[in-house]
C-alpha cells in the first residue's frame, strides 16, 4: 500500500532555519512560565500512571468531568490511536477537509478508510477550526451537526482546536453546545511556543465515557512523559494564559505588518483569522523554487502543495526583525 508522503515544517536535514515561517509555533514564544515548568520537570522518575493530577487540572481547566479527558502523547499520536479505534467501532469512511493536516488523511489511508466526498458518507469526520493551513473558519460543517447537536447518527466527528487559543480574529462557528457533542483536540505546545515538547488532550463529548476507556486501553503505559506532563499543568495556571493573552495581542501587530509587507511586494494574501495564513508569490514566481531558494538563505517557508495549494505557501508570522529579513530576501534579483 502507498501512503501520502508526510511533510512538516520545522527543522529539516539543513538544520534548524534562522528565520522560520514554515511552523504554526506562537512566535512570541516559547512562554517563560511553560518552559520553566519543562526544565523543572523531573526526568528521573515515571510520571503518575494514571495522570490523575494533570486529569483534574485539565477538568477544572474547561469545566468538564474528569472522565471526559483522553490523553495523548501528541496530537498526531491521537489521530492515529483515535483512527484505529474508530476502525475498531466499524468506522470504513472518513471525512477530510478539503485543505488540512495530512495525517488526517495518513492515519485514514493506514487503516484502510475510505475517502468520501460527501459528510453524508462518512463514518469518522475530522475538522479543523481555525483550520490549517488557511486559519480559516471550517465552513462546511455536515448537516446533521448543524441541524441537531445532541444526534449525530451514529457519525464520529473530531475537532482539532490546535489553533484555537491562537484565534486573531473571528467567532467560531460551533456553538459550545455544539461542541459538548464532538470530540474536541487540545495541542497547547503550538500556542506555547514549545512544539518540541510533545503532548495533547482531548474532550470527549457527552455519554462517550465508554470511547474514552477504550482509546486509554489502546495506548501504550506512560503515555506522556515528565515534560509533556509539567507542559499541560501549565498550560491551566493563569499566569500561562495571561502571558498568551499578552502574545496574541502582539501577534495581531506583527500579522498586520508581514501581511503589508508581502502586499507592497504583490504577493497575493488570503485572509485568515491566525498567525499564519496563505499567500501566493508574484506571476512568473514558482513557489516552491522560491522556497528552495530562500532555504538555503536561512529563510524557511512552508510549500502549500501538500495541503492541495500548489502555487501557494503558508508562512507563520514572525518578528519584525524576521519579516525585514525575508523582504530583503525577496527584494533580491535572484528571487525576483
């Protein structure tokens, strides 16, 4: 069987980049009290087995029952534990976004899910609000969790808030009653600025008590390690959420600034209600040897072919000093 190559922005085998646009990572970070937390862990000992502090920190977090947290090591480990148990449930078809995280499609194809162009014909449905890589609102909800909450007719749905606490702009478009009745995605390493630090959580909806027993039992002992535990306490403290609320206030700034940038030089922007958003280069620009290009300048772009955006990248917001850098970059004639 032939699966989707998987493609990440990030480090590569050239390294770390010095101005990196290809991450979704909160450029303001990594936050002072999370990474804090990190180093203090005690790598020394197993973490708690059953996670009960962390379970209870989170469940206090969002108001929901203790039972009502999955843990995960990484938001990519539980969309592959959460596809292989929706096979187990008789789960052959699966919803995608038209432009998302290709491990959806990954872990689909793995266990031999089948693709439907249709919400009516699927099984398990995945979204993503604010989506990746568009960081756009979802826009094509199926009817029946729009029509009734509380019935999904027997359908799995998955919400991936990954982008959530990162949200600029814009209102969700699931109402919290809604989303009480889908299984919601928590990756808080993004918003952190900490995406090295591997670790996520999910909140199953109403009446899944028995789902949740089943995807524990499919994962593996110690499932998050020491610094994926101190990552996630932290992330409910309120000194955590008020350095974010401080870092989404400047990333609004910045975003302003790159988004002109790129503008003047006639980059074409598609709008987006995150720090990160889609653009497409000049006419006569090939996007992906402009990418090539700017990497070996020390300058990374994420290629937006693999979302299904050929012509297209996805850059995360940076600082100032990173945005003069890739403008100067683009200003030269080798790029032009």
């Amino acid at each position: 069987m032939t699966h989707p190559l998987r493609i990440h922005g990030g480090s590569d085998a050239l390294g770390v980049p010095l101005h990196d646009f290809s991450t979704n990572s909160n450029a303001c970070g990594p936050c002072p009290q999370a990474l804090a937390a990190v180093q203090a862990a005690d790598a020394t000992r197993y973490p708690d087995a059953s996670y009960a502090s962390l379970r209870f920190a989170l469940a206090e977090f969002y108001g929901v029952e203790r039972w009502r947290i999955a843990l995960a090591g990484s938001a990519s480990e539980f969309i592959y534990r959460f596809t292989a148990w929706a096979y187990q449930q008789g789960a052959r078809s699966v919803g995608l976004p038209a432009h998302a995280y290709g491990n959806y499609a990954h872990a689909a194809q793995a266990w031999g899910l089948t693709a439907a162009d249709q919400y009516a014909d699927t099984d398990l449905v995945w979204a993503c609000e604010p989506s990746s890589p568009l960081g756009q609102i979802h826009m094509n909800w199926p009817a029946w969790l729009s029509d009734s909450a509380a019935s999904a007719g027997g359908k799995i749905l998955v919400l991936d808030c990954a982008y959530t606490p990162l949200r600029l702009d814009g209102t969700p478009s699931l109402s919290d009653v809604q989303r009480q009745h889908v299984w919601q995605l928590f990756s808080p390493n993004k918003a952190l600025g900490l995406t090295g630090v591997r670790a996520a959580f999910a909140i199953a909806p109403l009446g899944a008590e028995q789902a949740v027993a089943q995807l524990d039992a499919l994962a593996p002992s110690w499932v998050i390690g020491a610094h994926g535990v101190a990552m996630l306490q932290s992330w409910t403290r309120v000194d955590t959420q008020t350095w974010l609320h401080s870092s989404v206030q400047i990333l609004r700034n910045w975003k302003q600034r790159q988004v002109q940038g790129l503008q003047a030089l006639g980059w074409t922007v598609q709008a987006s209600d995150t720090p990160f958003f889609c653009a497409q280069p000049p006419a006569g620009v090939d996007a992906r040897a402009l990418c090539t290009a700017l990497r070996l300048q020390g300058i990374k772009l994420r290629d937006a072919t693999s979302f299904g955006l050929a012509g297209w990248v996805r850059l995360g917001v940076l600082s100032p000093v990173a945005q003069d850098a890739l403008f100067a970059a683009l200003n030269t004639s080798e790029l032009a």
